[in-house]
C-alpha cells in the first residue's frame, strides 16, 4: 500500500516530496527492527523495482534519490541470499551501474553524489558477495564491460571498479574468462603498473594495489587454456617489467609489515616495563 502510493505522488510538490521520505524511512525502519521482515518486503512490496524507479526517474539528485539508494543498499547488506536473488532477477546489477555511469566523466564529486554513489557501489559489492550474482556477472553482456571501462577512463569510479570486480571474480571461473574475452587483461595490467595515486581523484593507493593483486591471482586461479596462456604472456613481454612490479609490490608490503611487527614488539617492551615498574 504504502509503495503503491509513490506512483501517485508528485515529486516536484514539497508535501509530496516529504511524504515519498517518510514512505522511505518505514521500510529502512523495517529493516533495522527485524531481519527477517528483509525477504517478506522484497517479495510482497516488489521493492527493489520501486526504488530503482525512483533513482531513474528523478534526473536530480535531491534527498529522496540518495534515500532510495541507502535503503536499497541496507536490504541488500543485511538480507539473506534471497533478498539478494530479487535484486538480481530485477537486473539489480545492471540497474545500479546504468545509474553509476551518470557520473562516470565527473571530475569531481559534491558531498550529496559521493554518498549516493557510495551506496550504489556497495549494493553492487555486496549483492557480489553471492553465488547468485557471481552467476549473474557472467552472463551480463554489460556488467564486466562498463567495470571495466571505468578503470579504463582512470577517473574517480575507477577505485569502486576495481572493488566489485575483485569481489565478482572471487571463486568466479566464468567471469574471469568474460573479462579476457571483453579484453579485460590490457586495462588490467596498465592499472596494475601505475605506480602512484592520481591525487585529484583522491585513490587510495594501498586499496587499488590490494584490489588489483587480488584480480590478477584469481584470474591466475580460474583461467585455462588459451586464456591461461594470454595471462601468463603478459609477464613474458616488456623485459618482463610486470614482474619486476610485483617484486616491488612485495618489498613494499613486507617492508610495511616488519614496520608494524617492530613496532608491535617495542610497544609490547615498553608495557611490560611499565608494568614490571609498578
């Protein structure tokens, strides 16, 4: 009853604005009183369908689009794997990146798209996290392609690119044959060989690193034949300076580790002192 209403109310209209906010906040209520409420609202109320109809219709981003979105990405973290199933069957993956790319040549975010897109991220990341959508990933025509695009343009969806594809390729043999079909291993790879963080797209640099690794060891992991063979040649080529970087990469992180481990030790002597003072 409530989401039926949403159809009829004028968004442009501030009490109808208002009352499209407060349908909102009870379903995100449901969710946080009970769990299990999760899958009977999907299933009943047809939601995910609903929100993605508010995110798509409303070319602004006002309070009741970033609202859809967080509540989308509350279900589809705390759900069990049906609710995520739902999410799927309503092209759940290719819905939230259609509304991503909106954003995809921004320079810059503003505080309010940060957020949204945050969420929009973290539905895709999440719902990965289950077979069901793994699956999904596979068979999208589109999916791997515009993840992998962002990454391409290296502009700020690139970091949030890598993140769902590192989750969706996890234990994901398909998928990881679909980005070498798509081309994946050159976007990849030049990733891989930057050295630094573009500074004006505020990259975690550890993050990017971390994602790109783990990537490039599932694709080790999941690939044969051919596919295996166009993987392993890339570090054949170019004096084999791809894995003269993961040499880096691997001084770099033990390096950090010892730090942390020496650390850890003086400060466990320092307490024990301390405490031999007393």
């Amino acid at each position: 009853m409530l989401l039926e209403n949403l159809s009829r109310l004028n968004r442009e209209k501030e009490d109808d604005s208002q009352a499209i906010y407060a349908i909102l906040a009870v379903f995100d209520n449901y969710a946080n009183v009970d769990e299990e409420y999760c899958l009977l609202i999907v299933k009943k109320c047809d939601l995910f369908s609903k929100l993605f109809h508010l995110m798509q219709t409303q070319r602004n981003l006002d309070e009741n689009k970033m609202y859809s979105a967080e509540v989308m990405s509350i279900y589809i973290q705390i759900g069990a794997e049906d609710v995520i199933t739902s999410w799927v069957d309503c092209l759940g993956i290719e819905k939230s990146l259609k509304l991503i790319m909106v954003y995809e040549n921004h320079i810059v975010f503003t505080t309010e798209e940060n957020e949204y897109l945050s969420n929009l991220v973290n539905i895709i990341a999440n719902g990965l996290m289950t077979r069901t959508a793994k699956n999904k990933l596979s068979l999208s025509t589109r999916a791997i392609p515009i993840l992998l695009e962002f990454i391409n343009k290296k502009k700020l969806l690139k970091q949030s690119a890598l993140k769902c594809l590192d989750i969706g390729l996890n234990q994901n043999r398909d998928s990881c044959f679909k980005l070498v079909e798509e081309g994946g291993l050159k976007i990849i790879f030049s990733a891989f060989m930057k050295g630094k963080a573009k500074r004006r797209y505020k990259e975690n640099q550890t993050e990017v690193e971390e994602y790109l690794v783990s990537i490039i060891l599932n694709l080790f992991i999941n690939l044969r034949d051919v596919p295996f063979k166009r993987l392993l040649s890339k570090f054949n080529n170019k004096g084999f300076e791809k894995i003269d970087r993961l040499v880096e990469l691997h001084i770099k992180y033990m390096n950090k580790t010892e730090n942390v481990t020496s650390k850890s030790f003086k400060n466990e002597k320092f307490q024990s002192k301390a405490s031999d003072d007393q």
